[in-house]
C-alpha cells in the first residue's frame, strides 16, 4: 500500500463547475499539507500548504485536512479552463523537509 | 518564495554518458533538494543537498549514481551518472524557505532528460 493514495483521473468538468480533488494518507506522523499544480511540462506551482486539521481558503481555492481520518481535499470554485493541469497533494511529517506526493489528479475543465 | 532556475531545460543523452543539472536560486537557502519525476509517476526525493558537506540520500539512491555538489547556499549540481533508457525523467531542485504559512517547499521548471 502506498503512502499517499490519490485518484489519477482524469477529471472532466465543465466551466464553472465545483471541482473536488482528494488524497488519502496512511502515515500518521504526517502533520503539513500540501497541494501544487503542475502544468504540462512544467514544475509543480505550491497552491495551498496546510498544518494540522481544518480549513484554509485562498481565492477561489480551498484546502482541507482530516487528520482523524487521514483524508485531504482541495476544493476549486469556479472552475477554469486555465485550471487545466495535474494537481498532486504532498506531505511531510516532523521538520517538513521530505515531501511524500500523491501521483496526481489530470484535470480538464471544458468551456 | 523563490525563483529557482535549472539548466538544461531538457536534453536527449545517449546511453552511458553522464549529465550535470544544475540549479540557481535567487536567494540564499538552507534547504535544496533533488526530485526525480519518472513518466507517469509521482515526484520521489533523491537527495537533500548539503551545504559544505556530502548529500543525504534516500533508500534507493546512491551518490555513484546521482552525485551532488553544493559550493555554496544559492547552487547546486545533480549528475546523472551512466544513463541508461530507465534514467528518462524529469529532475527537479526545490529549495525549502520561510513564508507566511511557515516553512515551504518549492520547486524549479525541471530538466527533462531522455537517454537513447
């Protein structure tokens, strides 16, 4: 079983859409969050970083962690068509140097 | 955050020769790393770079293979050593520093690298 656990897609939605992106996590020293957004042939672009459990908003974007159930979600209102791109969770536990990464979620939003 | 930049970009190597990637930071950090992104795959960590002394590699990697060089807090260098097909990947330098959220890692463009 792998560490982190995250659905590949892909995800088709369409304009405007609510898009909900989730992780699943076995180790449960992982205590920061992380999600980045990665374009094709790109670095991954860090979106939301998260401690602990609970909520945290940014724009349109929203993070959100479960610690007693190890599930996290990243939540897209509004969706665009520049929202196109793979979204990978991360996480770490203690110092927060080693980063564990989910393998992705390819997203498409269609006009 | 920090701008981090990595040469090459992307390069075609042949079989058994060796690459240096090379990453620049815009600013002096504590922390770099080294990820390798193989096709389809998720990002898994190589090395910490270290300052001043040799890197710290994680299980399955060896410094034969990947040595690391970092001269000073704004550079660093990864060598892909006697490149085999299995080698293609994307490596990528992330630089750890302080924000407002606290301590975050962020990441290069990456240098794509085929082996034929």
């Amino acid at each position: 079983q792998k560490e982190v656990e995250q659905d590949p897609g892909p995800l088709s939605v369409p304009e405007g859409a609510i898009v909900s992106l989730n992780c699943t996590y076995s180790n449960s020293a992982f205590q920061y969050f992380m999600w980045y957004r990665q374009y094709s042939r790109k670095g991954p672009e860090l979106l939301m970083y998260t401690y602990s459990s609970g909520n945290k908003e940014d724009g349109r974007f929203t993070a959100q962690v479960d610690k007693s159930s190890k599930y996290i979600s990243l939540f897209i209102r509004d969706s665009q068509p520049s929202d196109s791109a793979t979204y990978l969770c991360a996480m770490s536990a203690g110092g927060g140097n080693k980063l564990t990464f989910g393998t992705g979620t390819q997203l498409k939003v269609e006009l | 955050s920090a701008v981090i930049s990595q040469k090459p970009s992307r390069d075609i190597c042949q079989r058994g020769t060796s690459l240096t990637i090379q990453c620049q930071v815009d600013s002096q950090v504590t922390m770099m790393f080294w990820y390798r992104q193989q096709p389809g795959q998720s990002l898994t960590l190589i090395a910490t770079a270290n300052q001043g002394s040799e890197a710290t590699y994680e299980s399955g990697f060896v410094i034969d293979k990947f040595p690391i060089s970092r001269p000073n807090l704004t550079f660093s260098t990864l060598t892909v050593s006697n490149m085999s097909p299995e080698d293609s990947s994307i490596y990528l330098c992330s630089v750890k520093t302080p924000s407002v959220s606290g301590n975050t890692i962020y990441f290069g463009e990456g240098s794509w690298l085929t082996v034929v």
